[in-house]
C-alpha cells in the first residue's frame, strides 16, 4: 500500500526538523561538556605543575623553580600547519633525497631507489645493491657528516650577541664575521682543522672529512666524556681545533624578562647604547648562576612544565635523574676505553690505536 505523496513529504518535514533539534541539543551539551573539562584540565595541570615544581626544587636544590613560559601550562597545543598535509604537485620533475639513519626494518618508500641515500653501519655492508645507492659506515653518522662539506652546531640553550664595543670598530655582526672568516678558510680539501670553536662547541664548524678520519663520535659514551674522546683523538690524528672570536656567545639555563631588550629602541639608536649594556650584564649573570649552580649546569631542564598526556612527555625530575645515570655511564666507559681516568688521556700517552687495548685496572689513576 502506497502513502500519499502529500502525507511522505509531511512526515520526512517533521522528522527533519526532529534530527535538527537533537543535533542542535548535543552541539550544546558537547561544548558545555568541553568548556567544563578544559576548565577541570587547566586547574589540574596548574596544580601538577606547582606539585611537581616542589618535587624538582627538593631533588636538585636549585631553589624556587621558575616556569619560564607559564601560558603553555594551561593553552591546548597548537593546530597542525596547513603544510603538514601539502598538496602533491604532479607537475614538477624534481626528485629529493631521501636520507635515511640506521633503521632495523629495512623497507622505505620512495619514488625512485635512486633517491635514496641509506646511512646505515657495518651490519648492512655485505647487501652490494645498498651500497650501489648508499653509504655503509662503521660508525652511524648524520646526514650532514655524510652530504656536506662542512656544517655549523650550536646548542639550545645560547644567545648569540655581536659585539658594539670601540673595541671591534668598524662593527659588524656576528654572523657577518662568521662567514668572513669562512670565506676566508680556502678549499676544503685544504682543510688542516677538525673543528673550529665560536666560543667553545657554543657554536662551532666541522670539517666533515676531519670527522669522517676519526670515525665519528662514540656513541658507546653518552654525554660530557663523548667530547672528551672525540677531541682527543681528532688531535691524535693531527686534526687541530683552533678558538675564532667573533662575538659573544652565553650559556643560559634562564630567560630575559623582556625579549624586546634583544632589540634597539629605535633606528636612531648608537651603537654600545645603555640598553645594550644592560641586556649584556644580565646575560653575563643567567650564565654564571647556570655554571655555579650547587647540583649541574643541566637544573634548567628539571624546570621544564606542561605537556602532560602528549606525546613524547617526560617527567621532569625522573628525564634529569636518566640523564645524570647516563653521564655516569659514559665516564665508566671512557675510563675503560682509554686505560685513564680524566680526559688528559693525551699527556698520559695514549695514542690513537691505544683506544680498547690497554687493560683498565687502576680506578685512581
């Protein structure tokens, strides 16, 4: 039996506008419901937070803990940017390297295998059909120590300032000085430097060939040895490590109230100005209270809040106590690789063959 058309197109109206206001009645209750977790969330955090600061404060002795960006405690992360999902553009003939580290599975996927570099070590040396599109290395090595020339590293934790003094009339900035200094260096094949520090390994330059010489850093010793080893031998191998001045480089463990006090008060403003001297001096003390602090240089990462429940969270206090059992670790095996207890493993007469074939026995020396 057929309904009527009129009587169908009536009863679809009314169960329409029926759906309609139940749609409507859950987007509210929904946002009444997110508005008050998102409340319930931020109370929480703000109170884990404080709870956690005392945790740190108690642990590494570094007094009251200061949440140096306290908005990201209680803000939602940031929305995706628009090119985490770019277009494909099916019109370019243009092929990227794919760089890829040591992986266990072996697959990847790419357009093409020719656009592939595999950086892997000696555990893939025997497949010749990598080796034909990739590089095999003993010791596994970044990408810029395999691609490049040369490359430049820095730590997270620095302020690079120029210097405004009569002293270094006429000025120029630090990063112009950076690249005169490279312009001036020759061909690299000339090379006679391993590394070259700005202020210490603050921000220094690496001969890639000097690296690839040595064999890389040994990832068997994690943290502060690690450059102990590494230096010592480039050394060993004749590789120097010249210091270049060409500004100010400070190792900070906090922030500038103010970031606008980086920055002239105007155009007109002369240089080695009072606010300059300012910001210099309050540099010059963040960096020696984070080298002179009673625990470690490190008590600024036990200071890190927020991100709870996303992922990659650390805690705080137990990510300082891992990383103080690694530096342990590492001085451990230094000591055993190099039959000596300090980092002047040079003036006691090792060489660079000497490294795992003398006999660790005296724990004092």
């Amino acid at each position: 039996m057929h309904l009527p058309t009129r009587l169908t197109f009536r009863s679809l109206g009314l169960l329409s506008l029926f759906l309609a206001v139940i749609a409507i009645t859950v987007i509210y209750l929904h946002i009444q419901s997110s508005s008050n977790l998102t409340t319930l969330l931020s109370s929480s955090d703000t109170q884990l937070a404080r709870f956690n600061a005392t945790e740190v404060n108690e642990e590494l002795g570094s007094g009251i803990a200061q949440e140096n960006f306290p908005l990201l405690l209680t803000s939602n992360s940031a929305p995706s940017p628009r090119h985490e999902n770019p277009t494909r553009q099916k019109h370019r003939s243009l092929s990227g390297s794919l760089g890829i580290g040591h992986c266990c599975s072996r697959l990847w996927a790419a357009d093409s295998a020719k656009s592939i570099f595999h950086e892997q070590n000696a555990a893939g040396e025997g497949f010749g059909r990598k080796r034909s599109h990739g590089t095999n290395t003993a010791q596994l090595c970044a990408a810029a120590e395999l691609l490049s020339v040369h490359s430049w590293w820095s730590h997270m934790d620095s302020v690079a300032v120029s210097w405004e003094d009569e002293e270094h009339r006429p000025y120029k900035s630090l990063h112009q000085r950076i690249l005169e200094d490279f312009k001036g260096a020759g061909n690299p094949s000339s090379w006679e430097w391993g590394l070259k520090f700005f202020r210490y390994d603050r921000l220094a330059l690496v001969n890639v060939r000097a690296y690839k010489d040595v064999g890389g850093w040994d990832t068997h010793i994690p943290f502060y040895s690690t450059d102990c080893d590494f230096h010592s031998r480039l050394t060993m191998r004749g590789w120097k490590q010249p210091n270049v001045e060409v500004g100010l480089v400070f190792d900070v463990g906090g922030t500038l109230d103010d970031l606008l006090e980086l920055y002239p008060a105007g155009e007109n403003e002369e240089l080695d100005s009072k606010r300059y001297k300012r910001v210099l001096k309050k540099l010059e003390d963040i960096d020696v209270e984070k080298h002179h602090v009673k625990t470690n240089r490190n008590f600024w990462q036990g200071m890190q809040r927020g991100g709870q429940g996303e992922p990659f969270w650390r805690d705080a206090v137990g990510f300082e106590k891992g990383i103080r059992m690694w530096i342990e670790f590492g001085r451990t095996v230094f000591r055993h690789k190099w039959a000596h207890g300090d980092c002047e493993i040079i003036k006691a007469g090792r060489k660079f063959e000497d490294a795992w074939q003398i006999e660790w026995k005296n724990n004092k020396v």
